[in-house]
C-alpha cells in the first residue's frame, strides 16, 4: 500500500516528492550531526570555529567594523578580512536561541541550524531554476545531485559549516541562472547582480567567477542582438556596481575605506568592478553609432584597457595575490602545505582517492553536456531556452574545471552548475532508457549516474588500489578533542604558543590568549604557528623568548618536525621548560621558564 502511494505521487507529482525527500534527507542529517554537537564541531575546520569565535565576540559587544581578533597577538590582535554579514546572519540565529538555551549550546545549535538553512535556500534554488529552464525531470534529478554529491551535500553545508563558501556556492548558482534566465530579464540582471557584488563582499575568491558570468552575459547581448539581453547586461552591471559600494560601505571601517587592499572589497577591487560595467554598458547606448555585435565588443576592450590604465596604481600592488606581503617561505607553505589551496593536478596526484568523489562529476559533466548539447541541436530536439542554459552553464562548468588547475578550492564554481547540469544529462539518459528499454541504455544510465551523483561509491572500490593519503595532521597528532582541548582551562590565563592547526579551538574552548593561527592577514601569527615546529632546541628556546610566550604547547606522542619537539611530546624534560599537570593526557602543556 504505502509503495503504491509512493509509486503514485512519483508518477503524478515527481518534482514535489523528490524535493520532499531532499528536504526530509537535509534536516535529518542536521538533526543526526546534532546529536553530538560538542563532539562534530572540535573536528571542524579552522575557519568554521574561528567563525564562531568571532560571532561570539560580536555578540558580546566587539564593534561592527571591528574584526581584529584580539585574543592572537595581545594586546594589538590579529585583524581578519571575513565579513560581518554571514557574523550577522549566525548570530541572528544564536541570540534567540540563548533565551532558551545556555550560550554554549545556542552556539552549537546554531552551528547546526545556519547551514542547514543555507542549503535549503539553495536546493529551492536548483529545483526552482532546473524546472523552468530545463524541465521537470531534470529539476527531479538536479534535486538528487545536490543533496548527495558530496560537495553540494557535505563538504561545504553539513552541520557545522559556519565559514563563508555555502554561502558562495548559492550566490553562484544565483549568478549562472539568471545569466541564462530566458525571460524577466531586468530582474534576472538584478538578481545576478546584487548576487554577483554579496559574493564579493563576503569573499574575493569568486571574482573570477563574477567575470566569467559577466562575460557570459556581455556574449549573450552581443550574439542574441535582442533588447530583452541588452536589458539583462545593463541591468546587471548597474546592480554589481551599485551592490559592491554599498556592500562595502556596510562592512569597511571608514579609516580603511581609502586603502587600496587585494583580499576584499577596497578602493582596488571597486574601480575593476566599475571599470567593467562601464565598458560593458557604455556602448549600449551608444547604439546608434556602434552598430553590431563586433563593435560593441571592440568599444568595450578600450575602454576597459583606458579604465585600467587610469586605475593602474590602485591594481598593480594586487598582481602579487593577497599572499604577496607574506615572508616567502610563507607563501610557499600556503602553496605547498595547505590542501585546498594546492593546483589540481597535485591534489589529485596526492589525494587521489579523495579527489575521485569532484574530479568524475567535475570532468564528465562539461563532456556529456557537450555531447548531448551536439547531438540534439543536430537533430533540432532542444528548445531555445535549452540551448541557451547548456551553452551558459557548460561554459561556466568549463571555466570552474579551469580554475581548479590554479587551486583546488575553486572546485566550488563548477560545483554551483553541476547539479543543474547532471539533472538534463540524467533526465536524457533515463528517458532514452524508458522510450527503448535496452539493456545498454540501462546500463549506460546507471553507470553515469553513479559516477555524477554518488561517485563515492567509485572512491570506495578505487581506494584500496591507490596510494594512501597523506594525513595533515599525522606530523602533529590530533587533540582536539571538545574535552581535551577544554582541560587547559584548569591552567591560568596565559599567552600560548600553539601550532597551526590549535589557534581557533583555543579561542573556543579555553580562556587563553595565543600567539599562533593560519592567516595570511597577520604574517606574525602565520609564522608563528609554523616556524618555531621546524627548530631543534637552542633557536626554539631564543624564538619562544622573542615571542613573549608563557606557555608552549604540543600534542602528546605526535611526531614533530624535529627530533627534539618530537622528544618532548613524548615526555622528555629540559630546564627552560616546566611540564603543567592536566586531567587529559593528550595536551602537553609547557611552561616557560624564566632565566
């Protein structure tokens, strides 16, 4: 009985019971990770908990405008380039919740809620924007990617994801659909817009996504020569440009608001952003005199050359990356030691399992689209508006495969269009299956289908063939632990010197100050969660002591980058260091002697 309801309302409302299961499946892992919410937040990324650091100090009082982490490098701090706006919208969620709950657990709750609400805005989203562009079956299979690719699913909005790239991934798939949207074209260039300038202002790594869909929208202009696409690229350069000025007067001290800086919105990042909507709009209503499509684009690659030979001395300091004030053993270790910032073929090459579950999704999708994109305009089966979402959005997967060569984290700008894209490759190849039902249309279906939607599946049968990961933690053990990190609160307050990968759980859970974390806002901080790792015991001693550190801390039996840390974790004693008492037996907690 109940397998015939469900057969029934699969049949007779297909779009509305996928996007029921989607739903029911995204709130019950939340509610499942939440279960043990002191446990699944310690095991987050370092950003996620320093998110949460920073949402509780600007509850507690800490100023709008003021985003230095006082807590790392007392008393002058860590300044951090985030944005207040995902700090508001967490905190939205935390205060109410403190009426109810103790703070510590509205944290965690909301730890689990903020994300969760992100990725439902986002599955409405896709199901929205696959259904009128591309159908209802591919909506129905659209639906299914995005709630069990890992990327779409886990990676970046599972409970806990409290760091800024959900919120990234859903303004993008808002850019890439209203590039393509075929009607509402005014409102559709707003959307994009306004979307295109909040992705900016929350974080620069999508500019060269935001350029991609400019240019995207420019082409469309150009080659359609249609007043509805006009409108649609006037419209959405007018919004980018007003949307990033005001974003960025809503978050940017007004004593910063003349530096010209590289890693978020300043005085250098405006006058691109204004520079390309002025080319790309300007020669519109000049249309009179610039007459097809060829000269349009010829007036707005001078002026686009004219602008930035105006604005070069605000650009040229950015061409060194927002790593280029970093000491250069630094940048090297942001380029070689961090995973995420890696090229994609080295991630692959050493993560290859792992890299399995977005490399299949992430190389078939561009091909089968391409091949289905060919086979059907030669047999004049696609619709207009198909055609236009296939050319979009391929081109866009394509550029985000692109970037992925450069960094591995930009795996995320193909991922926003993936689903969209698998939903009309799924929905093609099943619907081939159901008009021929043979067995090699089966096969072929199934096949894809795993490979795109679930190629975990793949990682898993692949993982014993392949090379073992490196571990990121392996050379430094894992402590931190929600009760082992919190035992150093049986210590007085004191200034730590801490590695990499400890500074954001410390500001947690512990009443300490530090001196360490992985930012490239403050070299200082940086070095010092890398370098003193690396020393034998005599430079150790003089570098702790130039530091001004009362503690120096270590994980129990890890392996360290030196026979002598390495000693030390294991229980060996020197004269300059004093080992403090602690209930958990995995911190090793070491005082600074003086002379």
């Amino acid at each position: 009985m109940f397998l015939s309801r469900v057969q029934n309302l699969l049949r007779d409302a297909p779009l509305r019971t996928t996007l029921i299961f989607a739903v029911l499946l995204i709130v019950g892992q939340a509610i499942f990770a939440s279960f043990d919410l002191r446990k699944n937040f310690s095991q987050q990324g370092n950003d996620d908990i320093m998110r949460l650091v920073m949402v509780r100090d600007l509850i507690a009082g800490q100023g709008w405008f003021d985003i230095v982490q006082y807590r790392v490098l007392p008393p002058e701090g860590m300044p951090l380039h985030w944005s207040r706006y995902i700090d508001a919208g967490i905190a939205a969620v935390i205060v109410p919740l403190s009426y109810i709950f103790a703070m510590p657990t509205a944290e965690l709750l909301a730890a689990s809620i903020w994300p969760t609400l992100i990725q439902l805005i986002a599955l409405a989203v896709v199901a929205i924007s696959a259904r009128r562009l591309l159908g209802v079956h591919a909506a129905c299979f659209a639906i299914l990617c995005f709630v069990l690719w890992p990327v779409t699913s886990n990676w970046h909005a599972a409970a806990g994801n409290l760091d800024h790239h959900n919120v990234q991934m859903l303004m993008m798939t808002l850019m890439a659909v209203s590039a393509v949207w075929p009607d509402r074209h005014i409102t559709a260039g707003i959307v994009g817009g306004i979307a295109a300038g909040f992705s900016l202002a929350i974080g620069l790594e999508t500019l060269p996504f935001v350029v991609a869909v400019g240019a995207l929208v420019l082409a469309r202009a150009l080659l359609t020569n249609d007043r509805g696409t006009r409108l649609a690229l006037v419209s959405f350069c007018m919004s980018l440009a007003v949307g990033t000025v005001l974003f960025w007067l809503g978050q940017t001290p007004p004593a910063l608001r003349t530096v010209p800086m590289c890693d978020r919105l300043s005085p250098s990042i405006l006058s691109v952003v204004w520079i390309a909507a002025a080319a790309s709009t300007l020669p519109v209503f000049l249309g009179r005199w610039l007459k097809g499509p060829l000269l349009h684009l010829g007036a707005t690659m001078i002026l686009t050359v004219l602008g930035m030979s105006v604005a070069w001395p605000l650009l040229v300091t950015c061409f060194t990356g927002p790593y280029g004030d970093l000491p250069q053993n630094m940048q090297d270790f942001i380029k070689t030691g961090v995973g995420e910032a890696l090229p994609g073929l080295t991630y692959v090459a050493q993560y290859t399992a792992d890299s399995i579950v977005f490399i299949l999704p992430l190389v078939m999708t561009p091909v089968l689209t391409g091949y289905f994109l060919i086979r059907e305009w030669r047999e004049d089966t696609l619709t207009e508006t198909e055609r236009t979402t296939l050319l979009g959005l391929g081109f866009l997967c394509l550029f985000g495969l692109g970037m992925t060569f450069y960094q591995m984290r930009t795996a995320t700008m193909a991922g926003s269009v993936i689903p969209i894209l698998v939903g009309f490759i799924l929905a093609r190849l099943f619907s081939e299956y159901f008009r021929t039902r043979e067995a090699n249309a089966a096969l072929i279906a199934l096949v894809v289908a795993t490979a795109l939607v679930s190629p975990g599946t793949v990682a898993s049968a692949a993982k014993p063939l392949l090379p073992k990961a490196p571990d990121p933690l392996a050379d430094v053990g894992d402590c931190r632990s929600h009760g082992s990190v919190a035992a150093l609160n049986e210590v007085a307050p004191g200034l730590i010197l801490n590695h990499f990968n400890f500074g954001p759980h410390l500001l947690w859970l512990t009443h300490h100050d530090i001196l360490s974390a992985g930012y490239h806002t403050s070299a200082a901080a940086l070095t010092n969660s890398i370098t003193p790792f690396g020393l034998e015991e005599e430079p150790l001693k003089a570098y702790i002591a130039d530091t001004g550190a009362t503690h120096f801390l270590i994980c129990a039996n890890a392996r360290y980058g030196t026979d002598f840390l390495t000693s030390l974790a294991a229980g060996a004693e020197v004269d300059w260091l004093r080992p403090v008492p602690l209930s958990d037996e995995d911190q090793v907690l070491l005082e600074v002697l003086g002379e």
